[in-house]
C-alpha cells in the first residue's frame, strides 16, 4: 500500500497536520488556558507521528527502490546445468 506517491506529498501532510496543532497551541496560550499538559501532550503526539510518516515514506520508497532491482535483476541460464539447449 502506497499511502503517499511522492515525498512532497508525505511533507505536506506533516506540514497541515502540525499546523493544525500549532493554531490549537497559539489558540491555548491566548486564551490563557491553563491546560499546559494537555497541549504539550498534542503536541509531542503531532511530533511523533509525523517522525512515523517521515519513516513509513522512507521504508515505502525504500523498499520500491529494492523490488524494483530485483524485478530488473537477471539470472545466467547455464546450458552445462540442463538449460534445455538441446
């Protein structure tokens, strides 16, 4: 399953998601909310997944890059090992 096509794509997701807690964050501390660990906990928790989105796009290509070379890989055919030569 490819989730993201491109990198950018992975980027800009991270970028919107962090975003987003970012306004919850500003919109907290205007307020004068006094809900300090909950808004650190939104925030270590938008950290971490995009870390895991940066890695799950890097294993993705990864691993795209490595089927790709084995598809592309190609296997002498001895004829002294029964290669049907006839």
């Amino acid at each position: 399953m490819n989730t993201f096509k491109q990198p950018v794509e992975g980027a800009r997701y991270l970028r919107t998601f962090l975003d987003v807690h970012v306004a919850r964050l500003r919109t907290a501390l205007g307020d004068k909310d006094r809900g300090a660990s909950a808004v650190e906990l939104a925030v270590i928790t938008a950290v971490l997944v995009g870390l895991a989105v940066a890695i799950l796009v890097i294993v993705v290509n990864f691993a795209n890059k490595q089927g790709t070379t084995i598809t592309n890989t190609t296997v002498p055919n001895n004829p002294a090992q029964g290669g049907g030569g006839g």
